[in-house]
C-alpha cells in the first residue's frame, strides 16, 4: 500500500475519523441526467465497489481523462467494480452536460445535481469543502465511502486499492 499517492492514504484517514466519530451522511437528491430523481444512496452499494467522479462539462481534465474513466467501467462493470458520474453542471447546463456525455461516449450513469447540493453532499460524506473537478469518491460494494480524491485518479490506483481492500477482506 506504500505506493499509493499520499493524499488518498490522507482521505482514507479522515473518512475512517469520520466514521469513528460517528457522522453520518445525508445523501442529498440528485437527478439521471433523463430527469428522474435519485440519490447517491441508490446508486452505490449493490455488491461492487463504485468509484464516483464528480465532474462539469467545462472541465479541462475531465475532459482530457474522460475515457480512462470509460475504459475503468467498461473492463471492471461485469466484474467487481463500476463507474458512476456526478456532473455539477446543474440545470442550467443540463445541455452542455448532456454534450460531454455524448462527446465522450461515457457508458456509465451519471447524475446531474446543483453545484451547492453537491457541495454539500461532499462535505458530509467527507468532513472536507470541496475544492473543484474532477473530484473522487470510492465505494466499497456495502456502499460505505473508503476513499476520495481531488484531481485526477489514475484508474491503475483504483484497481491496486481494490484488490488490496478485497484480499484484506477476504481474511
């Protein structure tokens, strides 16, 4: 685990606090990007870990990484892990949202909500304010938060931090 970057050792830290201490998270309610309501809740937890990036359509490195995302779920999603988006575009950029996904060919759901609801979400499932996109939440297949990060993720790190979690959990 000495080879992973330090600040996800530092999320892993402060969400281990957090669940220690106790906090609990309010999954605020987002929206697929069709318009039908969800919450995160919903969306993690069925039996895979489900790495959640939360993006905007303007976003310079989600645009520039986009389909290392893609390829994550395409290689892992009939496996033991998925991919979920979360785009801060809101409804005023329901449109532009729209046209990343497309663009990019994702072809995993994402979720749209509003910048201060996501915000906020983040802040209770971390204990951190957050700072900008991409940013990365890592679920573990009971849909309890086990890491996060702020910038890109190389998804070669994910998949160690997996299997590493798996074996430790299979013990």
């Amino acid at each position: 685990m000495s080879d992973i970057p330090s600040r996800w050792l530092s999320g892993l830290l402060l969400i281990g606090i957090l669940l220690i201490v106790g906090i609990v998270p309010v999954y605020a309610e987002l929206q697929f990007i069709d318009g039908k309501p969800t919450t995160l809740k919903e969306n993690v937890g069925k039996g895979k870990w489900t790495l959640a990036m939360i993006w905007a359509s303007d976003c310079h490195v989600c645009n520039k990484e986009a389909s290392e995302y893609v390829d994550f779920h395409f290689v892992h999603a009939d496996d033991n892990a998925t991919m979920l988006g979360i785009t801060m575009d809101g409804r005023a950029r329901k449109a532009e949202a729209k046209e990343f996904i497309s663009n990019h060919k994702v072809n995993f759901p994402n979720l749209i909500g509003e910048p201060k609801d996501i915000d906020k979400l983040y802040f209770e499932l971390t204990g951190a304010h957050f700072v900008g996109t991409p940013s990365f939440l890592l679920f573990d297949p009971k849909g309890e938060i086990k890491a996060m990060q702020v910038g890109p993720l190389p998804t070669d790190i994910v998949e160690k931090f997996i299997k590493e979690q798996s074996i430790a959990a299979a013990k």
